[in-house]
C-alpha cells in the first residue's frame, strides 16, 4: 500500500466540527423606512465556529474530500482567499491537523492576517502588482503543482461549495422562516464565490417554487453586471475582481447594488442601535434585503445572510465616520427591533 493511501483519517474530529458549523438562528428584524414599518429575515452567520458563512462551505468541502479520498490526512491545504474563507479553513483545517497554507490579496484588513496566524495558517501575502486576487489564484495553483501531497478546495470553481448551502443553509431558512408563519418571496446575497446565493437559490426554488434570488454587489464596483473588475469597493469578501466559475447569472434574477459607504453605515447601525456586531458585507446584504422588500411590498418575506462579524474590521472604515451621500439608503432606516428562531 503507498504512503498516500496508508494515511488513515479521523473520521470522529469530523464529525465533532459538524456540531460547531451552521445552525445559526434566523432574525426576524423589524424597522422604518421613511416611519413606514417593515420587516426581513437574516441568518446570524456570526455564530458558526470562527464566525462567518465560510464555516459552512469549508466544512462541507472538507468532509466531501475525506469521502472521495482526494484529502489525506497530513495534506497541507492551500486556498485563495479574502479572508473568510482563509480563517475557516485555518481552524478546520487545523483542528484536523492539517497545514494550511492561505494567499490573500494584501490589502485586506490586518485583522484577517492575525487571525489566520494564530490558527497556526501561513499567510502569502499578494500585491496588486502580483496580480492582486487573480494572482492569488494562481499563485495557489503553482504551489499545488509544485508540491506533493497538497489539497486545493477551489472554492470559486467547486460546486461542493454550491452544494453545502444547498443541504444546509436552504433548509434551515426554510425551517426557521416557519416558526414565524412565514415561507420566502426572495433571498439576497453578496458574491463573493457565489456559493451561498447560488445554494440557496437551488434549495428554495426546488419543485419549482417561485422566489426571487438576487446576487448583491457593490455599486462602486460592479463586477457581475459589466463581467469585469471596475473601480474599488471596501466591501471586503464579496466582488473579488471576477465573476467566478461556479455563478450562472442566467439563473439568478436582477442584481441588486449598494454603495460601499451605504453598508458601512448600515453595519455600524446594526452593531450600534441592535447589538448584532457585523461586518460591512451584512450591512450591504441587509441594504440589498431592504430594497427587495420596497420593490416586493410590505408584505414580502425577503431573506439574507448577516455573514461574519465586526471583529475582522476594527482597523478599516467600519470603525470610522463614514460621510452620508444623497443617495444612500440607511439615513432613511430607523431599526428598532429583532426576533431571533433557531
């Protein structure tokens, strides 16, 4: 038997990561626009094992790979990531005992950086002269070519990340939004990989159902309407520089857009007035959710993702004054209220 297949793997550690993944409560949140009471619904993704939505692809990408025999224990994992992915893959990659190998863009927030350190990951940091995102890419794919015993999640091109929202986050929205009496008109969600509004989508549409699924990107840097990087954006995690692989627009309906400042006003909002400590990109998912819900009418139950915390963030603009534009939304929000369902 050769060294790679004689690799055994502890299918129990497994298992326990799966308790510390997902089943994160759904919000029911309640404000004004313009004093007109309305409401959506957000999954609280801050609870998961290292505080985002990516928990749940890593660790479904990660369980996958054991089955089909593709990661062998001791393997080092090797991502392209922004940050989320990164610090998912750091601690479940560790908690496995693999070495986690991460090359992320260089201008993503510090606290990313110390993180994925501390979960015992190497960070590769890459310029923009280096190729920026794309460059991480790359840079990723020749370590794995290079190197023996290496396993790579693709995130942006594998479509088990499709699937994880698609068994897991899908039929606990679905579940939840019944404990409120409620069953969903639309869903709404940032593209980073794509993977959560396209395994969502999947999940809620099933049988032929009819709900909108809309992917969210930033105003300032409309990457899935043009099909290319334009402009810059500080939404960090979502509208990377590309439309990835695995996102069918064709399948998805209108492209809902918020301005950077807009979602850092909105997060600052909910971490200030309702206690839910989030990043930038929930600001920008409830921005997208609250427009939804005006073009659908008050009754619509539109549903997004509150996908990390503010934690990754306190040395960027979302612990700053942001200056208010005539166009933006959250100056015309009052948030006053939110019910929370596992």
């Amino acid at each position: 038997m050769s060294e790679m297949c004689s690799r055994s793997l502890d299918g129990p550690r497994v298992e326990a990561l799966s308790a510390m993944v997902g089943n994160t409560p759904l919000l029911e949140i309640h404000f004004r626009l313009d004093s007109q009471p309305r409401r959506l619904y957000a999954k609280y993704e801050v609870m998961s094992m290292t505080g985002s939505v990516k928990d749940r692809m890593a660790a479904h990408i990660i369980g996958r790979a054991y089955e089909s025999g593709e990661l062998q224990a001791g393997d080092t994992i090797v991502e392209a990531s922004s940050g989320n992915t990164g610090i998912s893959f750091a601690a479940i990659g560790r908690a496995l005992g693999h070495p986690v190998r991460i090359y992320m863009p260089d201008w993503m927030s510090q606290e990313r950086v110390q993180l994925m350190h501390n979960l015992g990951a190497e960070v590769v940091p890459v310029s923009r002269q280096q190729g920026g995102f794309l460059g991480s890419i790359d840079m990723a794919k020749t370590y794995a070519e290079e190197h023996e015993h290496v396993y790579q999640p693709l995130q942006f091109e594998n479509p088990i990340n499709i699937e994880a929202h698609e068994v897991t986050t899908g039929p606990e929205i679905e579940r939840q939004l019944a404990r409120f009496g409620r069953k969903p008109d639309a869903f709404v969600a940032g593209v980073g990989t794509g993977g959560t509004v396209m395994g969502v989508g999947r999940y809620l549409r099933r049988n032929g159902r009819a709900v909108g699924v809309h992917p969210l990107e930033p105003a300032n840097s409309p990457t899935l309407c043009t099909g290319t990087k334009v402009g810059r954006h500080r939404i960090q995690g979502i509208s990377d520089e590309f439309i990835p692989s695995i996102v069918d627009l064709e399948e998805l309906d209108r492209v809902v857009d918020v301005w950077d400042g807009d979602a850092i006003l909105m997060a600052q909002e909910l971490c200030s007035t309702l206690g839910l400590a989030v990043g930038i990109s929930s600001g920008a998912n409830v921005l997208g959710a609250m427009q939804l819900v005006e073009r659908l009418g008050p009754d619509a139950t539109v549903v997004t993702v509150l996908a990390d915390s503010n934690k990754k963030y306190l040395s960027t603009d979302l612990c700053r004054d942001e200056p208010i534009q005539k166009d933006y939304l959250t100056p015309r929000i009052q948030l006053e209220r939110f019910n929370a369902a596992r």
